[in-house]
C-alpha cells in the first residue's frame, strides 16, 4: 500500500486502518469466492461444503398455532393504536447533549 503523500512511509493512521478493515471485510461477506482466491493456495484449509438439510414441511397443528400466535399479536397492535393520547403531552425523555470534556495532550 502507497503512503499519502506529505506522511511518513509504513503510517497509517486508525481511522485510515478502521476503514480499510470495514471495507475488506465487506468485500469478503460480498463474495467469499472471490475473496479466497486471493489467499494463497498453500495457506489455505480445504472448507467442507454446506450440509444444510431441508425443511420440514410445517403440520396442520403447527399452522394452526402459528394463526393463533398471529391473531393475538395483531389484537394486540390493534389495542394499542386504538389508544388515544392526550394532545400536547409532554415528551417522555428530553435530549440534553452530555457537555464536551476538553483533554489534555
């Protein structure tokens, strides 16, 4: 990696290195394929393939309690939007910035 210019050479500063450490690593989670084959082939470990097994198929008891489940929540959110708040009430939390701490280098 080239340094910047008017720093020293083999510097990197944190935030520069938190950078580059986000954007590598979105990179991998992007594409792992490509991502190893960047790596040597002499370093790397044979990774076993997925195994992921198939889903069962959901029973009737299973939906029937899903419905159930799905029911009371929708009652529930029905319930609460239902409820009327008094106009111009005040706020339950008031925002007050923290005051800035000056250091000393």
């Amino acid at each position: 990696m080239s340094a910047r210019r008017g720093s020293r050479a083999g510097k990197l500063s944190r935030r520069r290195f938190v950078s580059l450490l986000a954007v590598s690593s979105a990179a991998v989670i992007a594409d792992p394929a490509a991502a190893a084959k960047v790596v040597p082939a002499t370093r790397r470990k044979p990774v076993a393939g997925p195994t992921a097994k198939p889903l069962p198929a959901v029973g009737a008891a299973d939906q029937k309690e899903f419905e159930r489940q799905r029911a009371n929540t929708l009652g529930a959110l029905k319930v609460i939007r239902a409820y009327k708040l008094p106009p111009g009430g005040d706020l339950p939390v008031v925002f007050r910035p923290l005051p800035n701490p000056r250091r000393s280098r």
